[in-house]
C-alpha cells in the first residue's frame, strides 16, 4: 500500500482554507472513491482524472485509489481540486517525487490539459496567508494568481509537462501535446484600450442633482432621485462611479477577489482599480441582489459592487422583501448568508442610487396635470420602498424636467475631472479628521462619535432635536442628517 499527500484550497466565500489531499493505492478491485464531503462537480473528478492522466502517458494505477480530503467536515465543491487528487495519486504509484507543500489548484481536461477554475485570486491569497506561497495553477490563471503579494506562482498548460518537472519518466509522457487557444497567457489582451466612461458633461442643466452627486461621491453617502421619466435620473447614477477616487492596494484586491469569484472568465491580470457599478434589472430576484444559489451561497450583485455603487432604477419596481433585503449590508457593510450546506459571508460595502417615478404614470411631478394615478396609487407605488430603507439613504432629492434653455450649450457643464479633484480633495480632508477613529468617510461616522466628540454646538442643532422630540425624524435619520452637515461644512 502507498500513500501520496498534496494541497489545495477550498473556498468558502470568499474564506479560503488548506485542504490536505491524501491518496491511498490498494490491493483490492479497480475503484476511484473521492471521500471528504465532495460536491457532484467534485465527485465527477474521478473520470476526468483518469483520462487526463492516460492521455499524458502516465496511466493511474488499476487497483482501488482513495482519495481523501482533509478536513472531511468542510465542503468541497468544484473542479478546481482536480489537479492536486491526480498528483497525489502520481505521488502514491512513485510516478512522481514529493511535491513538498506545493499547493495545487485547477481543473483537468480529458486530454491532460489544466484548465482555469474560478476563485483563484482568493484561493491563493488564502494559501500564502496559511503558509502555502508555492502554488501551481493552470497557465490561464497564472497572471491572476501572480497579483497576490508573497506567492510563487507556477502556471502549466498539460498535466504531462507538469508530471515532468516533479520527476515523472519522459519516455512515455506526451510532451509534445501542443495547448489549445484557451491555455494562452491571459495577459494578451491587457493593453486593451478600455471603453470611455460617461462624462458629467454629457448631463444638461439639473444643477442641483449635479451637485447632490458631488456630495454623495465625497462623503459615500447613498442617494434616491425621485422624478419623471427623462429627466436625467439614470444618467446621473452611471456617471457617480467615475467621481469616486481609486481604490487603494487593499480595496483593489477585495474587489478583484470577489470579481475573480464571479467571473466566468479568466480575464483579470491586474487589479481592479476603479470601483465597480452594478444596475441589476428590477426583475432580479433576492438571490441576484443579496447573494445565494444551491449549495454553498455566492455573491450577489450587492457583492459585486463592493466598494462601488449599487443602481436600482425603477426601485418601486423591485420586490419589496429584495429592497429589505439590503437593510442589512447598508449598516453593516457584509451580507452573511446562511443555507444548508453552509454559510458565507461577502464584503458589501457599496453606495446605494435608487431612482424613481413619482407615480406609476411618471407625470405627477410639477403640477401633475396630465398624471392619470389617484392618491391612493401614488402612495400605494412609493410606499414600496419601505420606511426604514429609506431610513438608511442620506440624500432625497426630487429631480425636475430638464428645460429647453438646458439643452443647445456644448461645454457649459462641468466634466467628470474636475468634479473627481474636488472629490479627491474632500475625501483627503474627512480622512485627515477621522482617521484617530480609524474611519475614512462622513458616511461611515457611528451616532456615538455624532453626538460624543464630533457633536456640534447646540445652537446648530436646536431643529433637529426638534424633529427628533416630535416623531418627524428617527434616531437613525437624526444622525444621517448630522453626518450630511459634516459633508457640507
């Protein structure tokens, strides 16, 4: 009896951990058993192992192999444990030397190709963080893999060249199997010229929703744009993330982790450095928006825009318990997810734009003549935004019908540049004051530090605690309007 022992990483969310392979080649009949909680995706490795490994010239061994993953109470799940069994195989049969603590993560063609997975930027950030910086990947996924600071990072294209370099016999290897297109390195296409973001420019008149934007980017405060359709409500969202500053080096790599999650793709050979933008459509059901599926959860479009900006247009279109749903992440900044078969947790920290018609018509604004919607209905529409959801968005503004002496003055409005630099300048500033509290924006500042060593003169706030004394505002709405006063000092 021989026993091989290799690597991997199994991912839990975005929580990575080691996974400890361990093959075992018996004495008894023909089998493949992979034990240690494995998915379907997992348990079909079997076939897709054995064929790669015929195909390289490196036949597994016709006795009984067990492969067992460590620790056997965590769920596996995917294909990207293919490669670390079939080493630990080649390792029990003395086909290959000791792979020492090489962790090996990427899927197995049938003809012995290796093959990208998802999830490898989290995957090896787990590994380094865990002690396992050498870690062997498919080609496809070599550049991704080499954004992680501390990993030695190898990509091969064919499970035979791979066998090779570990010592494997030459004599029968299929060495000279040329990879297809898809194993090529994917940094080809990095010096691809990106598409041109919309420009602040291109909106016309609407000052003050151009200036509320301004102060929503500076202080990462959420916004809802209430108004008629065409008036410049969506325009105004898509061009909110190109007002936002760069991420910085742990911001960028949060964001590409998660996007390295999702992707279907292996196309990211750098980070992520602008923040993302998300505009689900309004049919997108819970587990679109919050995150879910079968089987361990995955990231949903809240996720997605993690230190972005999450755009739900026609917002009263949405279920009302999806709209809920984002309560949670909008205080917290993290969407735990709890199923079955385990629980996950993403980093949510996202600027909510919600836009709105003021009815289901879209013409009770102004004076609302032409609008068909009775009371009742215009209630019954926006009520379907709840009040503690908006609650939680700093910044209401109705958004009025674009004149005819808006329109015809190219250059009139200022560009998405200039108005960055004062962002940039702004965010600097809040930094420099709450950076003893370890915070970064006014959006972030809890009600302790609101009404404790940043309270401001009771004179200032003698209206408030008004609207407080009467009902007209919450506790949470009291100090959303201070954190806005901040904004605007």
């Amino acid at each position: 009896m021989a026993l091989g022992r290799t690597y991997s990483v199994a991912l839990v969310g975005l929580n990575g951990y080691i996974v400890e392979v361990e093959a075992d080649i018996g004495q008894t009949l023909p089998a493949f058993v992979i034990l240690g909680l494995p998915d379907a995706s997992l348990n079909e490795a079997k076939e897709r192992i054995r064929s790669a490994a015929q195909n390289s010239g490196i036949p597994l061994s016709r006795r009984k192999i067990t492969a067992n993953l460590i620790p056997a109470s965590l769920p596996k799940r995917g294909s990207g444990f293919d490669l670390a069994i079939a080493m630990a195989v080649l390792l029990a049969s003395n086909d290959i030397r000791s792979t020492g603590r090489t962790v090996f993560i990427a899927e197995l063609g049938l003809d012995g190709r290796l093959r990208p997975v998802r999830g490898i930027l989290p995957a090896v950030m787990a590994a380094v963080r865990s002690g396992y910086p050498d870690v062997v990947v498919a080609r496809g996924n070599a550049a991704e893999a080499s954004l992680v600071p501390g990993a030695r990072v190898q990509g091969y294209a064919t499970l035979a060249r791979l066998a090779f370099d570990f010592g494997a016999d030459p004599q029968d290897l299929a060495l000279d199997f040329e990879p297809g297109p898809d194993e090529a390195d994917s940094d080809a296409g990095a010096d691809a010229v990106p598409l041109q973001p919309p420009d602040m420019c291109d909106v016309s008149g609407q000052a003050e929703a151009r200036r509320a934007l301004e102060v929503a980017a500076a202080g990462a405060h959420h916004l809802l744009l209430t108004g008629p359709p065409g008036a410049g409500k969506t325009m105004l969202a898509e061009r909110l993330p190109g007002l936002l500053p760069d991420l910085g080096d742990t911001e960028a790599m949060e964001v590409t982790a998660i996007h390295s999650l999702c992707s279907l793709t292996t196309a990211s050979v750098r980070l992520l450095r602008r923040p993302p933008y998300e505009n689900p459509h309004h049919t997108a059901t819970s587990a679109a928006i919050i995150g879910g599926g079968s089987g361990l959860p995955r990231p949903g479009a809240a996720s997605r825009a993690h230190r972005g900006v999450l755009f739900l247009d026609e917002a009263p279109e949405y279920e009302r318990r999806v709209l809920d749903a984002l309560r949670q992440p909008l205080e917290s900044g993290e969407l735990v997810i709890h199923r079955s078969a385990g629980t996950a947790a993403y980093p949510a920290r996202f600027q909510l734009v919600l836009a709105a018609n003021p009815c289901p018509c879209g013409k009770a604004s102004g004076k609302g003549v032409d609008c068909t919607c009775t009371p009742t209905m215009r209630r019954r529409y926006l009520a379907r935004m709840s009040g503690p959801l908006l609650d939680r968005v700093d910044i209401q503004l109705e958004v009025e019908r674009v004149s005819l002496a808006d329109f015809g003055r190219p250059g009139a409005e200022e560009d998405t540049a200039t108005i960055a630099a004062r962002v940039r300048a702004a965010r600097d500033r809040q930094l420099e004051r709450l950076l003893p509290y370890g915070l970064e924006t006014n959006a972030q500042v809890p009600g302790r530090l609101l009404r404790g060593s940043l309270r401001l003169a009771a004179p200032t706030t003698r209206i408030l605690d008004h609207a407080l004394e009467r009902g007209v505002l919450t506790a949470r709405g009291y100090d959303r309007v201070l954190r806005l006063a901040w904004m605007l000092d």
